[in-house]
C-alpha cells in the first residue's frame, strides 16, 4: 500500500488529479494508433505515471500488427510542458519506470514511424520530446523550445543540436527561448505548420500515408537515416552526462553555483515565470 500523497492545485485553484493509468491514452486508429499525454491540468508534464503511460502505450503499439504508426499527441492547450517539478513521489511499488531517455530512445530505435503533434507548449522534455519523433507536425500556435536554463537546470536529452543548425541551437538552448511554429519550421525543428484546429486531422493524415507504404521499407528507410546519426555519435551525444570532459565542466558549474542561495532563487524565480505563463527571457535578479 502506497503513502497517500498531498493534494496538488493549478495557480488557478483546481485540483490536479492524483496519477493514474488515464495520464496516458492509447487509441488505435485506421492503420495507427494514437498516444495522448492526458494530464492537461498540468500542461502534460512529465511524471512517473506519464513516463509508465507511454512505455505500455508503445508496448501495444509494436505488439500490434495492424498498428503501422504512431501519432504522438498531448491532451488540452499544451503538447508537453516538460518535467514535472512538483509531481508526486514514485510509488515503491516495483514496477520498473523507464526513465526519459529510455522511452526517447524507444521512439528513436522503434519499427513504427512516429508523428509528434504538437498544439501549444513543446518546451523542456516536451521539445525533446516532439524532437525525437520521425515527423512532427506543429499547429500554428505552437511554442517551443529549450528553457531549462531559465531554472538553472541543464538539458537532460541532447538532441537539439541535431535538428537545428549551429547557431539555432545555441540559441535555443543558450536563451531558453521559445518560438512559435513558423520559425520553428525554419530553424528545422518541425516539418509543417498547420491552423490549430487541423492539427490531429494533419497528423492522421501523415501517419495513414506510412500505413499505405510497405512496412518493411518505411522501417529500412527509418533505421538508414538514423543509422547516419548514430555514426555522427548521435546515442554518445545523448548520452552526454557520462562524458568525462561534461562531468567535470558540470562539477565545476555545481561548486561555484548550485546550493547556493542565489541559485535556489534563480531556479525559483525561473520556475514561477513559466507556470504563470510568462514566456518573457528569465534574466533573475
């Protein structure tokens, strides 16, 4: 039996419903099935729950022979706001939860194409997130980016630098900043721009043209592409936080900053102008 865990509440008063085996939909569809993130009340951050939700959903998704695509979508106003910073504990419950980087790479090495649709905030993980799918189709009022460093925080799974050029990604990960769809398509981070209310009508539409096409040549043509990156050093560059060079530019970054109390009001101050939405540049005191 797990500790009852506190009660958690929206800025504007509602109730966050507790995690459940309803924070992550699976739904199949005419030749692929649909993921949602469904915890809208909190933008659909990322949680244990969330991160259990998605590996069952794929777990089915890739059990099913009908199934010959996945459309990646988020519940509500947002795509994904990222890690969930104030979610509940994990349970000790032993069930295995796999962490970010394990269901990133499951999108990244899975036989069924992928589509990310993403309507809203893709920011954090939810970047990351959309970022590793095959194909990702924003709504026009998607807002996108990398804005770990306005709380301080470095960025868990590096995949950025592999989507957009040099300089965008500098920008996206050195500014925090957020960018709507269009310059998002520009800098290489989504593949098309659609009106908001087209969105998963788009996105189905992608993915029933994989469905058309001979599964065994849409999943060589995948792993080929892929197979370029990871000869670029695409997992070593995932996997950064192993690389002794960042461990010891990270250690140095944490004696001289992190604990401190100016720290601790950056990453505070940082986490209260998103969940306010204020998508202003964090510059802190």
């Amino acid at each position: 039996m797990t500790e009852e865990q506190p009660k958690r509440y929206t800025p504007d008063g509602q109730e966050v419903p507790p995690p459940s085996e309803n924070d992550v939909l699976y739904e199949p569809d005419d030749g692929f099935a649909w993921i949602t993130l469904n915890r809208p009340l909190v933008l659909n951050a990322v949680d244990w729950s969330l991160r259990r939700g998605v590996g069952r959903a794929l777990d089915q998704a890739e059990a099913d022979e009908d199934v010959r695509a996945i459309v990646l979508r988020g519940a509500g106003r947002a795509f994904c706001a990222g890690g969930d910073m104030q979610g509940s504990a994990e349970p000790e419950d032993g069930v295995e939860t796999p962490s970010a980087m394990d269901l990133m790479m499951r999108i990244w090495m899975s036989p069924r194409p992928v589509v990310a649709a993403v309507g809203g905030h893709a920011v954090g993980q939810g970047c990351e997130w959309a970022g590793v799918c095959d194909m990702t189709i924003a709504a026009d009022d998607a807002k996108i980016g990398e804005i770990q460093i306005r709380h301080g925080f470095g960025v868990p799974i590096l995949i950025t630098p592999f989507l957009a050029s040099l300089k965008h990604a500098k920008e996206l990960l050195m500014l925090g900043s957020l960018v709507g769809a269009d310059e998002a398509m520009r800098m290489g981070l989504v593949n098309r721009v659609v009106p908001r209310d087209e969105l998963f009508d788009e996105a189905a539409k992608v993915a029933k043209q994989f469905a058309a096409l001979p599964p065994h040549g849409v999943r060589l043509n995948k792993y080929l592409v892929n197979r370029v990156y990871e000869l670029q050093a695409f997992r070593e560059a995932l996997a950064y936080h192993d690389d002794p060079v960042i461990q010891a530019l990270s250690a140095e970054a944490s004696s001289d900053a992190v604990g401190t109390d100016r720290m601790k009001v950056l990453r505070e101050q940082g986490w209260n102008a998103f969940i306010k939405g204020r998508d202003e540049a964090f510059t802190g005191p």
